[in-house]
C-alpha cells in the first residue's frame, strides 16, 4: 500500500508552498498528488520558474527520521487533528508530535511571557499553570527560557503541550534538554518544522501562531512592549480567542507588555479562577470543521484579463485579499487562483492577516 505521507509531505516541503498555498492547491485538485502534478503550469501562469519539487528520496529520510525518533505525523485532514488550530487560515498542514497526542482533545490554554522574567513572575505562572492543570485545562507554551519553562514546569504534573520552532530533535534553549524531554515523555510535543531543523528566527512567529491556535486563550504574564509574547497574543486576538494579561508595576518594563494589553481590552487575571472563568463558556459545537474535511473546492479558472487586473492592483504595500476582489472585480476563487499562481512562481509574500504583496 502507498504512504499517503510522502505525495503530502513532498507537496508541503516544496519550495513557495506554505500553509495557505498547501490548502488552497489540495481543495483546488483534490489531492497532494494532481496538486503536485499542477505546481509547473501554475507557476508559469504567474510569470516564474517552477518552483523546486521536494525529491521523493529526502521526504523519505525525513519519515523514517521522525519513526526513528518515536514521532509521528498529524495532517490536517486526520480526524484527530485539533479543531481550534484546523480554523486558522494558516493552520499547518502537518505536526509532528512526540508524547500523548491525547492532550490536543482537551481544553488548552496557552501561556507565555518574557524569557527574561522575574522571579516572582515565574512562581506566579507556576502557580497558575498548577490551577489550570488542576481544573482539567492543558497549559500550552513554547519552552523558551522564562515564564515558558515556569509555566510547563507547574503544568507537567496534569498536562502540557511544548511548542518548538525546531526539529523535534532539537533542543532550544541548551538548558532546557531535560525539560524538553520531560515534556515529551510526559506531555507532548508539537513543531512543524522537519528533524534536524534549527531554530531559525523565522520559525518563531510560525510557532507562536500554533501556540495561540491550539488554544482557548492566550495568558501573558510579563512582556515587554515589543516582544514574541505580545506577537502571540495579537494572534490569538486574530483567531477570535481570549487574551489574559497578568497585571504588573509600572516601574518594570517588564510588565508594560501586559499593562499596555489590559489598556487595550485584555482580560485582567489574578488567579487560575479568573483564567478558567474566561476559557470555560467556549462551546465546541461553534468550532469550524477542518478545512480538509470540506473536499474538492470548485476548479474555476482565471482569464488573462483577470490576471492582468489583479496583478495590477498588486505592488510592494500589503494589502487584503478582501480589497483585491472588491476592487478588480473578480469572484474570491478567482482572485485567490491568480495570487496562487503568482506565489507559486515566486513573486508573491503573503502577510499576517489575509494581506499580500509583489515581491
């Protein structure tokens, strides 16, 4: 019997297909296969050169590697694939997971803060990564130094998720190798990124996009004003989700972060009860289906004039797909066909929250 794996994993590790572009190209085919098959004339309709197809041989290595080291796969269209993360538009195509996939059907929330936090900030998210643990939640956090490691440390005893901007066989930050261990032997641990894969500073907001979507709510405790923290709690706030701020001094730049979230709407906590009270209203039956579950979309095509027009309106300043089809004209489908095509052919970059550019 064929792997399914490989014609997924060779679409997904393609060069100029990401999350949305995965997505769009197996709704539009049906599958990863005819999706693979379609890459060159796609990428010659948006003016470039094929984009480079993943060899069949390294997407081979790369599943006997995740065996190898007792992980294995989660893709988007598996049943068991998280219904909160399956709404994001970005959603990964495929995890990579070590420990008890069991976690992922609980109530998660997320927690995250500075690396450089304060000692009574990190007793504080202990304590309450203890409450939540202790009220059936599932901390989720992404194992940096700080308020990440207090927070999987409390939560370890009841259940935690540690997210990684890595290979599942790296270890980022050094210390936190026994950790990181502990949380996949008695947690689970999540990345989409293949082994051998370093921490790029690329791959952290992607990581903190997968924190903020497997869960409920995002809880800050200490941040500064421009932080990674601050980037996952605007993610959250983009999926619809819950963001918590623990409340700091104002001497402390530390707590600016959070006190500057709470001043513009953030959920104040001071207690687990204040987190669980937040999270727990959520009805599971208002979560989207995953987007693999819909099938095949529509294969409407575009015209050279739809090409043209679209492409017009296009320049080096982001701008919303939304404005893109108000503007030129054009239905959604088609609009989002040529800007695949253009990705494809390299002259596309997509940005948080549905905008686009020309390269």
């Amino acid at each position: 019997m064929a792997d399914r794996r490989e014609p997924r994993l060779r679409l997904l590790r393609s060069a100029n297909v990401g999350p949305v572009t995965y997505a769009q190209l197996t709704a539009r085919y049906g599958s990863a296969e005819a999706a693979l098959e379609a890459l060159p004339m796609l990428a010659a309709r948006g003016g470039g050169r094929t984009p480079q197809i993943a060899d069949p041989g390294s997407v081979r290595r790369e599943i006997a590697a995740v065996e190898r080291l007792g992980a294995r796969y989660l893709f988007l269209d598996d049943p068991a694939y998280p219904p909160l993360l399956a709404e994001l538009d970005t959603a990964p195509p495929a995890l990579i997971l070590r420990g008890d996939p069991a976690l992922l059907a609980r109530p998660c929330v997320a927690m995250v803060g500075a690396r450089n936090a304060s000692a009574a900030a990190c007793r504080f998210a202990r304590q309450l990564a203890i409450g939540l643990v202790e009220r059936g939640a599932v901390v989720v956090s992404g194992l940096a130094r700080g308020i990440d490691t207090a927070a999987h440390q409390g939560a370890l005893a009841g259940g935690t998720i540690g997210v990684i901007a890595s290979g599942i066989d790296i270890v980022f930050p050094p210390e936190n190798a026994e950790l990181q261990a502990r949380v996949a032997a008695e947690g689970l641990l999540v990345t989409e990124q293949p082994p051998g894969s370093e921490p790029l500073a690329r791959f952290f907001p992607a990581r903190n996009r997968i924190i903020a979507g497997l869960s409920l709510g995002t809880v800050v405790v200490e941040a500064a004003p421009r932080s990674g923290s601050l980037i996952t709690a605007r993610l959250a706030a983009e999926a619809g989700r819950d963001v918590m701020a623990v409340p700091g001094s104002p001497l402390d730049p530390r707590a600016q972060g959070c006190n500057l979230l709470i001043r513009e709407g953030a959920i104040l906590v001071q207690s687990a009860d204040d987190i669980w009270e937040a999270v727990r209203p959520i009805d599971p039956r208002a979560v989207r289906a995953p987007a693999g579950q819909f099938g095949a979309a529509p294969a409407e095509d575009a015209s050279d004039g739809d090409r043209r027009r679209v492409t017009g309106l296009l320049g080096p300043v982001p701008v919303g797909v939304d404005e893109l089809v108000r503007q030129s004209g054009c239905g959604p489908a088609v609009v989002q066909l040529v800007l695949l095509e253009l990705e494809l052919g390299g002259r596309l970059e997509r940005h948080a929250g549905a905008r686009v550019s020309l390269r």
